[in-house]
C-alpha cells in the first residue's frame, strides 16, 4: 500500500438535528502531519498512510485532547446497520511528481452492489484512462521533471448517499491539456446512480432557474473578468458534487473555462433550490443535515463568540495563509478600508471572502490572521441575503446596537452595494448584516472585536 497523506474534515462535538458528514478535502500533503484548524464544528485532521472517509458516529472527546492524545476515532457509517462497514477509500498511484487517485467502495454487505458501485466509479471518474496516462508519465519526468498528471478529490457523504468529485489537471483524455472535473453521485444501499434531474420535481423548471442565479453570480461576482470563455446558457448535467455547503455543478472547459485553463463552477446553496425539489429520500437527506436550532438567535449568539458561521469553512483568528494554502485564490486581493479581502478559487468558496490585518500587529508576522468573514451565500438559520430583508433580521435579533448608512463613497470603499448595516455586538465580535437601498440583506459580514 502506498503511504500518501491525506486530509479529511471529521464533524466533532454536538450536531443539532443533523447526521454528521465525513468529508476528504483533497490529498496534498501539508506542512506537517497534524491537527492544523477548528473549522466550525469540524476538525482539519491530517491521516497517514492512507486516505478512508466514511460517516463517522462522532466519539465525544474535547479538542485540546485530541492534541495531547493524539488523533483516535471510530469512523462508522451513520443511517442503515447494514452499512455500518462501508467505507470508501483513496487510493493513490504515483510516477515521478505525477498523482492518480482510486476511490475504491468496500465493506459493503451486497458484493453485486459493491461491484457495481465501483465499476460506475471507473467508468464515470474515467480512471483507467488516468492510468493509462500515468504509465506514460515516468518518460515524461525523465525528460523535463514536470508532472504529466495529477488529480484532487473530494468525497462527501449524506445520508445514504455517496458524492465523489476529482479535479484532473495536465494531460486529459483524448491527448488534450488542461484541467477537468468528473464527478459521481449514488445511493450506497442499492447501488443506483443518482443524476442532477433526480433531485427536481420538474427538471427543466429547476435548470432554468439555476441558469438565471449561474448568469446573475458571474455579472455580481465579477467571475466573467476571469472567464476566457463563459457560455452558461445551458447549466451541465453530467458533472456536480452534494456537500453540506450546497450542490456545486462544474461546466465543461468547452463551455467554462477561466483564463488560468480551469474549468468553472457555481455553487447553489440548497436554500436557493430547494423549491424545485422532488419527495426523495436523497433530498430529504440533503435537508434533513440543514442545522435547524431550537433558539437561532442564541445559536447565532455562539456562533459569533466561536468567530464562524454555519457551513463557512473559516473562521476569526485563523491564519489566513491556512485557507489561501487550502483553497487557492483568484486573482490578487481587493483592498477595503478593513484591510484587504480575498476571493478564493475553490468553488465551495464561492459566496465567501475573508479580510486580513492591513497592517499585522507583528510585522514579521506573514501569516495575519482572518479578523472578517463575509458570506453572500448563507443561510443563517433563515436569514438569507437576497432573500431577507432588515425587518427580517430585527424580527429575529431584536433591535441593532447600531445602525449605518453607506452612501455611493462609502460603499465603493468597503466593495458593498449602498445601503444600510445593522450591527450586533457581543462575545468579542460583532455581526454586521448589510443590505441595499430596497433593504434586501446583501452581505452577512462577522468582525472581530467589539
């Protein structure tokens, strides 16, 4: 077995209403081999030598124990007894600087399923056509040292319910240069595939209506200053990944590509479509993880003294060289009166930027911290920006402890649309919810400091 490291996001702690998710981020390694970030309710934990996700049941221990014990967990698969065994695991090949990775289903009480499951993956993640290239690739290295292919992963788990997603950059099937996304989505009871119009009463309603949010993010974004093409008329099928943040679709490179020969993506919250679902038991499982507290306003109370926000992979305090390291960026960062603000490349990213310090407390500090999160796509526990509304939030939150206005100067300053701001305060931190001038909320913005 090769000994690769890996990352996986294991939920501990109390989970309100929800079955906890196992999710693998990707399998680069990192600085080192270690408990690195309080994610939320989650634990970045790096595990060696193999990568394994499946739904753990969660063991109660504290954190600050997980650093003086070590990194001990009983990873169980959560929903029917007879997959308790299941496991998914990463795989991983190697020639030179060149990666492919195998996710590989086993444990599971059918072997048939099993079999089958495995083969879909094969066949839909275009695997043996990855390996294919990868024998080609020792000459490759041989002669100039660069890698000829390499593949990132990401598997998440909800329900019963399996989405897998890899990332192939170099060398595509077909001879082809460039970077791809192929993806996969079943029910791991009966081993049936799971396709996007699964998820909808009516398809082609849905499709539209994701198309029209598609084309409005890429205008409001900016996403089109980095398109080298950007014909979303038609939202793509074939390719998309379920996680607890959403339903990301990725477009064909034919179709969506950036000017750094990515392919794009567009993440949808499920809040944004849920409308158009059909009675499933897979789309029961993607809102039933929705957190649903009994008393929202005191869990958004705990939220801001833990300095994050539901389903934001980030939070206050941390460095952010940690999430520009994990997720990449999209171009140089965009400079507010706060200090500058990131806009980042992964596609779970979308709707979130977070500020840094313009001016670090320790000048040879090159790791400052994250001192704001602002999310435009969130769902905080029913405050939604275009959706809510101020009167909204004061329904749930009572009276601001301030209020502020942005005229056309101001709001060109912080990059926000003019309007009005009411602010929370409490815990350390406040809470900033900004809207328009029609006082549609715009902005969900988490400061650190009081």
């Amino acid at each position: 077995m090769i000994d690769i490291v890996g990352k996986l996001v294991i939920p501990v702690g109390a989970i309100i209403n929800r079955p906890p998710t196992l999710r693998a981020i990707d399998n680069r390694p990192y600085k080192d081999a270690s408990l690195v970030a309080t994610v939320n309710s989650s634990l970045l934990l790096y595990f060696t030598p193999q990568n394994v996700y499946n739904k753990p049941e969660v063991i109660h221990m504290r954190a600050k124990r997980l650093f003086a014990l070590g990194l001990v967990l009983v990873l169980l698969m959560a929903g029917a007894q007879a997959l308790e065994d299941v496991r998914l695991v990463m795989q991983e090949r190697t020639e030179g600087n060149s990666r492919v990775l195998i996710p590989v289903l086993t444990g599971h009480p059918n072997a048939e399923i099993q079999q089958e499951i495995n083969g879909l993956i094969m066949e839909r993640l275009q695997v043996e056509e990855m390996l294919r290239i990868l024998e080609r690739s020792k000459e490759w290295a041989d002669q100039s040292g660069a890698a000829l292919i390499g593949m990132d992963g990401e598997a998440s788990v909800i329900g019963d319910f399996l989405s897998l997603v890899v990332s192939v950059e170099g060398e595509l099937p077909g001879g082809v240069l460039g970077q791809m996304y192929q993806t996969f989505t079943c029910d791991v009871l009966t081993g049936q595939e799971i396709g996007l119009a699964d998820l909808f009463e009516q398809p082609e309603l849905a499709f539209q209506h994701m198309e029209r949010i598609a084309r409005d993010t890429l205008e409001r974004e900016g996403f089109n200053a980095y398109a080298e093409r950007a014909d979303i008329a038609l939202l793509p099928q074939q390719t998309f990944f379920l996680d607890a943040r959403g339903l990301t679709v990725y477009y064909p490179r034919e179709q969506y590509q950036r000017i750094d020969g990515k392919s794009g993506a567009f993440l949808f919250p499920y809040y944004q479509i849920e409308a158009y679902f059909a009675q499933s038991a897979v789309t029961e499982a993607l809102l039933a993880q929705r957190p649903t507290p009994a008393d929202p306003a005191e869990q958004i109370r705990r939220d801001m003294a833990n300095g994050e926000l539901p389903g934001i992979p980030a939070r206050l305090g941390m460095p952010m060289a940690d999430y520009i390291g994990r997720y990449g960026l999209m171009d140089a960062p965009d400079y507010t009166l706060d200090g500058p603000l990131y806009h980042f490349d992964a596609p779970r990213m979308q709707g979130v930027r977070l500020s840094a310090a313009m001016y670090p407390a320790d000048p040879d500090d090159d790791s400052e911290a994250v001192i704001n999160i602002r999310a435009t796509l969130i769902d905080l526990y029913g405050l939604r920006p275009g959706e809510s509304t101020l009167e909204d939030v004061a329904g749930l939150l009572g009276r601001p402890h301030e209020v502020t206005a942005l005229d056309a100067g101001a709001a060109s300053d912080m990059l926000l649309p003019r309007g009005e701001s009411y602010w929370y305060r409490g815990q350390g931190n406040r809470l900033q919810f900004h809207a328009d001038t029609q006082g549609v909320l715009a902005a969900v913005i988490l400061h650190a400091g009081d």
